[in-house]
C-alpha cells in the first residue's frame, strides 16, 4: 500500500494523527502540502525562514498550540511550555527570539487564579529572555457537552489551550551558511545538552492516572541563551532540532530521511535519569520516544565538537552534555540505529501515531 | 465600584470574558496588560506595529483564533474565516499581508472530509491574495467527556480551532502617518463599505437552534484588495478598524473611548438588509452589535471622504458603501449616539459581555 491509498482509506480523523508519527506526516504531506505548497512550506521545518523586503536579516516565525493536560506540573506548566516550545523553534534555527504573539482559547470555568499563574508564568520566562508578547486574541467556548451531560467533576477539570506564534532574527554566525540537514555529512557527531525524556514523565506523574509517584520535573526551559553561548563563541554547527513530540527517535528519524543518511545512536551514552528509566520500564514505553521541553539535538563536524560539548557543559543548560551517535551512510534503508548495551545493532522506528498514553 | 474590584470579585472564566464587550476588556487590561506589559501591546490594537532590525519597513504582526460553530455556513466556513480575519487585522493597520502561520487544533472524529474542504477554502483565499501558509501545527484533543458521557450525538458534532498569525508590510501611503486613533479630528466622518450584522445572521441561521429560514450569506472577506485601491490612489485616511466580534456599536465605542471623542451615527444611513434587519427584529437584538467579517470601517476627514466613497462604490468589496456617521466633541462622557429615524440621539453602549446568542 503506497502513502497515497493510506490516507484515502481513512475517514475520520484520529488521536494518532497529531502525534508527531508517520500519521501526521502524512497527513501534512498529503493534504496540507497538497493545498498549501510553497517553497517555504515545503521544506517541513518547524519554523519558516522568511525573506522581508527592505530587510537585511534574514527572518523567522513559527506556531505551535499546546494542549498539555494538567495545566500545571512539576518544573513548569502550559504557559511556560507555550513560550518555551516556540523560542525553541526558533533557536533550532539559529534565530534570536524578538516578538511573541499569544491567542488564549480557554474553556468558561478556568479560575481566574489558574490564568493568573499562567500569565505569571509567561511574564516570567519572556522577560528572562528579553522577548515580547507584542499582539493577542482571547476566545472563551463552552463546555462542550455542558447542557446535556453535565457533573460537577467535569466541571472541576481546568482547560485552556495557548497558541504561540514567534518572529526570530537569524544570527549572523547562523546564516551563512543556513543551519540545515542538507549540510550533513558522513562521520558528523549528535550532541545533546541533557537528560532525555524528563518532559514526558513529569506530565504522566502529574496525569495520577497511575498511581505511581515520582519525582521527576519537566525540563521545560528556552533554550536560547544555551545557543547563544555557542553562537557568541563562533561553533560551527550544521543543524539543531528540538526533539519534543516523538522524543529523540523521531526527530532523529526525521534528520536521517530528510538527509538521505542514517544515525546510530549508543545507548551507553544517552543519558537517561533512573527516575526516568524505572518509570518508562513500569510503563512499558522507551525513554527514546519521550517528549522533552528543553533539549537541543546539535549535528556538527566530529572536529568541531569538542568545544562546542566544552562550552555546552560550562553552561547551565548544558550540564549533562553528550556526544550520543554519529552520522553514517544510509544503511539498510532505516534511519536510526541502536547501538545496544550488549552489543548489535537494534533499528529505531518511526512510530505510526504515538506510545500510549498520549501526553500532548 | 471601579475596575480593579469588578476583575477581583469574579473567580472563574466565562462565556462574556471572549466576547468582545467590556469584560474582556477588563480581563485584557487588568490581567494580561499587567504582566505582559510593552509598549507596542499597551496600543491596544488587533494587529501589532513592530519594527525589525535592518529593514526599512515598518511591519505589522496579528494573531486570532477561530472557534465557531457550526464550520461550515452560507458565504464562508472556518478555514476562510481563520485567514479572512487575521488578513483584515493587517489590512485595517494599511498592512499588505504576507506570511501566514496556520496551526490546527482538531477533536477526534473531525471526518477527513471537513478537513479537506477547509484546507480547499483556504488554499483558495491565500491565492487569491497571493500570500502563503509558510509555517504550522497540527495538534489532535479528544473528545473531553468521551469516557464518561458519550453518545452519538455528541460524536457527530464536529470541531476544530484554527489560530492564525500573519505578518504584513505596511504600504508607504499608510506608514507616515501611521493610521491611528489618535489622528482623528472632530468633524471627521465614518464610512462603511456595505451591509452590516450578515456575518452574525449568517451564523444564526446556520445553526438551525431557531428552525427559521433566511438567505442570508456570510460577508466573510478579506477586504485587502479594496483598501489596496485606497492606497493606489494616495487616499489620505486617518484610521481603519474591521468591526468583527461585538458588531459597529462595539468597533466604534472602542474607537471614540481611546480618542476621547464622541461618533453620532445616523441610523437612516445604516446599510442593513431587510433580512438582517428582520432576524434582528424576531430574535430581539441589535443589528449594531452583530458581527461582520468582511466590512472596515474607515475614518477620515470629510474633504476627502467623497474621493474615498467613489472608489470604494466602484470596487466589487464596496458597492454599497456609506458615510453612516461623523466625529463630535466628547458628549455626556459617552462614545457613540445614534442618530434615530424618529429624530433625537440615543446612546449606543459598549455591552457588559454579548448578546445572546453568542456566536463566535
């Protein structure tokens, strides 16, 4: 069955198709890019470089809206992720961060208290960074179901979703040449400034849908001043991607596609928190496909990687800093390998929608 | 009792918080105003005036989200609304629309289908105005009670949220002076450029809650073309506003409160069709405040509000357009009055929240 049939066989649209897996890919790809298609499109980055007349800089601007539940959780809450995850997008890019533009569609019965902490939160981590919130919209919508099955848990359970939209300036060390898969090459490292999969198991301890208890908190952060550190000290990187939705093995499978190369990725070097690791074995679910909120996936030349690590582990963001795979030709026509404990090779896929239980 | 008390006394979010009337503003400027405070956000306006490094230009950067219902309606759906809209917000500030990001929030069960049809209507309207869907997001939520409460009704009602952001350059003719509420001269007049309240109608009927019949189409459109033969032909214009959410009577009390003046319309002048004018009549309530999506209003100094009327009746977007008012010194503290057809002035007040019912 080619990817064409795949999407004509379904009707309706599922959970799956928002999970950052094969799904949504193609529905972006055969329906979006179907109808939307342009050059800047289509390149399928999370944030779009854009060309302003009269403007010397190169731009860019991206969009994300977060639906995280609960609103609030150890190490951060949906304001805070709403801030984080679009100055990310840009900073993948290259980008400083300059202008935030906020739409709030929240659901009648949030407390005023919860938006207050929520704004509390955006005021916080956008004055840290010197951004702006320069333009809104507020929308309030019922709950759906209210007239006909109502009860008073439903009406307990707090709902707003935030879409963030953020222009970025493209640093100069950063456009020339533009950060992009297409500079990879084979022998390149894959560094990451952290611990992995911090983001997912703090929302699922905060769900207490299972009981368990855990102190794991969210990595949410910007991680622009991180970026910045390497920009200011001149690293030459060939690309970055923030890996949230998917954890590391999507996004690492969709660098290798998108370059035409593989990635083997040694498990002896990820690294991974036991609070992490216990809690993704009781689930059931890999530490590789967990969400994060504030790591940066850096590829650069193997030459070069020893003082971008250096400056990396000096910073606060960047403390667990790892070399954790490099770049090879394509093999076996997989993306992403896993180069096992007890040694072999194990192939990283792709997934079709998400790891259950979906967290965003 | 004063603003800051009525913002305390309240402790949840409702309904009226979105829907354009004083309680939003309220929550606008009491909450967000106070943590997110800049001096571009503190204008107040829908669509903000920033200025990027290296470029000569002056740009402007909206953000809206589209929540209604049902999404498909006579005249339009909520794909061409999302793009309409945000595209209205530049074009109102004298901004050629550029880029557009696009992000999807969809609830499970959304056919294929819709989906399809929404992103045709969108495709159609950015060409038609030659801009692009440069970046975006899809995010899928479930149905919020589908574990406890579900029925097939509730499986069949369809939703999505599309937020749009766009970001526009604005044209020479508009950028010195900046279009701007605080331009506005007392004997300036008011010029509408067709029928009002047909986008609110629209909706309403749709609906099918009242079971009456109508053939009224949504004015749902982006109205840039229009206000681009405005600027071809050098016309001078002090202010524009798109009087959306909360109708004129809303869009004008807005305009006359922040340039402390007051705005007396004339109600035998009002552009209302007789089958707005008679859903208004069954259902009680105020063509003034109903929503258009397609209209601007335009103020400007009454020697050259002729040439303004000329072109905007020779162009498709403004065949029935009028002088439906003029500026006066602030009167009896209020900003808008009606000028009725019995003779004498009654005041036009900003709402507490909507009227019922809300549509947007």
């Amino acid at each position: 069955m080619n990817i064409k049939q795949s999407l004509k066989n379904i009707k309706t649209i599922s959970i799956e198709h928002g999970a950052g897996g094969r799904k949504m890919h193609r529905l972006i790809r055969e329906l979006f890019l179907k109808y939307f298609d342009n050059p800047i499109l289509k390149k399928f980055e999370d944030s779009a470089e854009i060309v302003l007349k009269s403007c010397d800089n190169k731009f860019c601007y991206t969009i994300d809206s977060y639906v995280v539940q609960p609103l609030f959780f150890p190490g951060g809450d949906i304001g805070k992720l709403a801030i984080c995850g679009t100055v990310n997008d840009l900073a993948v890019k290259g980008a400083r961060p300059l202008y935030i533009a906020l739409s709030f569609v929240i659901t009648e019965g949030l407390s005023l208290n919860s938006l207050e902490k929520i704004c509390i939160s955006i005021s916080k981590i956008t004055k840290s960074l010197k951004i702006f919130v320069v333009t809104g919209d507020t929308k309030v919508i019922e709950h759906r179901y209210s007239k006909t099955n109502w009860s008073l848990d439903d009406n307990t359970k707090e709902e707003i979703i935030i879409t963030t939209c953020g222009i970025g300036e493209i640093l100069p060390v950063f456009s020339n040449p533009t950060l992009s898969v297409r500079n990879i090459e084979i022998g390149d490292q894959i560094i990451i400034n952290g611990n992995i999969g911090e983001h997912e198991a703090a929302i699922l301890l905060a769900r207490k849908d299972y009981h368990f208890k855990g102190k794991v908190k969210s990595d949410c952060a910007a991680i622009y001043p991180l970026i910045e550190t390497l920009a200011r000290n001149q690293c030459k990187i060939k690309m970055m991607r923030d890996p949230t939705r998917g954890g590391i093995a999507t996004t690492l499978n969709e660098i290798a596609d998108d370059a035409n190369i593989s990635i083997i990725i040694d498990e002896n070097k990820l690294p991974i928190s036991d609070a992490v690791r216990g809690l993704a074995e009781l689930l059931g679910i890999d530490p590789l496909y967990m969400a994060n909120e504030g790591k940066v996936i850096i590829i650069a030349d193997k030459k070069e990687t020893p003082k971008i690590v250096k400056l990396m582990k000096n910073h606060p963001q960047g403390k667990n800093t790892r070399v954790i795979g490099e770049v090879t030709e394509r093999y076996h026509g997989l993306g992403v390998w896993l180069k096992t404990q007890i040694g072999g090779l194990r192939p990283v896929l792709q997934l079709e929608g998400s790891q259950l239980p979906r967290i965003c």
